[in-house]
C-alpha cells in the first residue's frame, strides 16, 4: 500500500511541476536538444557508479578474499537493487548476504562506513560552494534559509564527527552507550564493540578512497553541466553543487518512489532561489536525474555481463 502512495505522491508532484510551470516554454527549450548529451551523460554516471565500486573495493577487500572485479559486480548488482528501495537501501542488503564469511557486524560497520564517507564527501563539498558563492558577492540567495540553515547544519556536524574521529573520549563515550543500551535490551550477544569504532583506521587506503569519492562526485556534478549546456542552460559548477548536495539529501524523504518528482522539484525550487529561470532549471534536473536512472539500470545490466563471463574477466584483474 505505501508503494502506491509514493508513485501517487511522485506523480502528483510531477503533475503540480507541470501546473506552476510554463509548459510552452520548456517546449520551446527542447526544440532542437540533441539526444547526445543525454548518452553522453548516462557513460558519466556509469563510470561514476563503477568508480564507488572501486572504493568498495578498496574498503572491504581485507576481509574478504573476493577479487576486484567480483566487488565491482556485487556492487553495481546492489546499485540496481537500491533504485528499487527506499533510502538505496536494497544494496546494502544485498552486499549484507553476499558476503557470507564476514562476520556481519563487522560487515554492516563497513556499510555504515561507507554511507558515513560518502555523506561526508557530499557535506564537504556544500561548505566548499557555500563558502566560494558568498564571497563572489551572492550573499542576498544565501542569506535565505534554504541555504543558511543547512551550511551550519553541515559544518556542526562535520565538526562533530572530526573529533568523534580525532579523540578517543567521543569514541569510548559512544562504546559506553552501545554497551548501555544492549544491556538495556537484555540482548544476549558477544558483539565486539570494536566493530562500531568508524574510525579511520590505517588498514584501508584511505589515500584511494579519499581520490575516489572526490572523482565520483566531480562526475555527478560533470553530468548535470552536460545536460544544461545540451540544454543551452548556464549554471555555474558551485550553483550545481550547492544545490546538488542538498537534493541529495532531501530525496532520501520517503514520500515518493525513490525520491522521483521531488528530487526534480526540489532542483529546480532552489535553483530560482539562486536566480535561474524555474522551466530552465526543471528541464535540466528531469534529464540528469533520467540519466542517473538509466545508468542505474544499465549499471545491473553490467553486472550480469561481468557474473556470466566471470572467469574469463576474472584473468585479467
């Protein structure tokens, strides 16, 4: 029953985009759009998701005995089963059982890990772009809450976990009160409370996660710049990652199939705040987020490829 409310809530936000918004002109904007940015920009995302799967990789691969290119596979296999769920929680589930030999605390400590670097990649980058737009002189759209509020959100917080990581007074604090609460909870386990320490511990390399998720996100960005300029639509790098890293998380609201019509509202919502035309931007944010999605699919597609001619890819990694 929720499944159905949330493709009625997508397309009712679809329907109400298309109400508020100048139907002749986005017409008027397609005229003449080449299909080839839009190709162009599903390889971006596709070479985006391969390169989380390298990072994956990087994260996971000393406690298991998989190869590169089988990460890569159950990776891009979970990204496809996360366009299904809410919160692209389905590929962690499905990396959760494929990994039978890792102990699974140990494994969703992993996972957490790796949602905890990514959210810090997309924050870090928010800073960054509020910070370079202030002092270019737009500070009236920035001013507003839309932008503001998340700026010192994001900065608390990233404050937060770098001593959480730095000092091990938050960390033991945090230990005690895992400890408190499976006592409460009467839980009967030996969990070893080491396994929730997300603490940058030497054993990754870290040095080719940090380059990963930092090439993984300039790509998303590569890719929304793709379709505006296809779209003859002119946004400024630090606009798209601006707003890019707040719709990020604002689509993670599960009211709608995978965050579908509000992603794209959402978008375009504050791109005007920031003195772009509302049809403009909506049309951009309808093309990238469908090449994100195809990708997603064709992202799948690949890993099926790569499971059935495993052991003739598998000597060459």
């Amino acid at each position: 029953m929720k499944f159905y409310i949330k493709i009625f809530s997508s397309i009712a936000l679809f329907t109400l985009a298309l109400y508020l918004l100048d139907i002749n002109k986005m017409i008027s904007i397609l005229n003449g759009y080449s299909t080839i940015n839009l190709i162009f920009a599903i390889l971006v995302n596709i070479f985006m998701y391969i390169l989380l799967s390298v990072r994956w990789h990087l994260i996971i691969k000393k406690q298991t005995e998989f190869l590169l290119i089988r990460n890569i596979s159950i990776y891009l296999k979970g990204t496809y089963y996360s366009f299904f769920t809410p919160s692209n929680i389905g590929g962690d589930i499905y990396r959760y059982f494929k990994y039978k030999k890792i102990k699974k605390i140990l494994l969703i400590s992993l996972l957490i890990l790796e949602r905890l670097i990514g959210f810090l990649t997309y924050i870090i980058f928010y800073i960054l772009s509020f910070v370079i737009i202030f002092f270019m002189g737009n500070k009236i759209s920035l001013s507003h809450g839309y932008y503001l509020i998340p700026f010192l959100l994001s900065t608390s917080l990233l404050l937060i976990i770098i001593t959480y990581l730095k000092f091990n007074f938050i960390n033991n604090l945090f230990n005690k009160i895992i400890i408190k609460i499976i006592n409460i909870l009467n839980l009967k386990t030996k969990i070893n409370i080491n396994y929730f320490n997300l603490r940058f511990s030497p054993e990754h390399d870290w040095n080719g996660i940090i380059v990963f998720s930092i090439l993984s996100f300039i790509l998303v960005v590569f890719g929304f710049q793709i379709i505006s300029i296809g779209l003859g639509v002119k946004i400024p790098i630090t606009h798209t990652i601006l707003v890019l890293t707040l719709v990020e998380i604002i689509r993670f609201i599960p009211i709608t199939v995978q965050g579908i019509g509000l992603r794209e509202g959402s978008y375009a919502l504050l791109m005007t705040h920031l003195g772009h035309n509302s049809e403009e931007v909506y049309l951009v944010a309808l093309f990238a987020y469908l090449a994100i999605s195809l990708a997603i699919v064709i992202c799948g597609l690949i890993s099926i490829l790569i499971k059935t001619n495993y052991n003739r890819i598998s000597k060459l990694f």
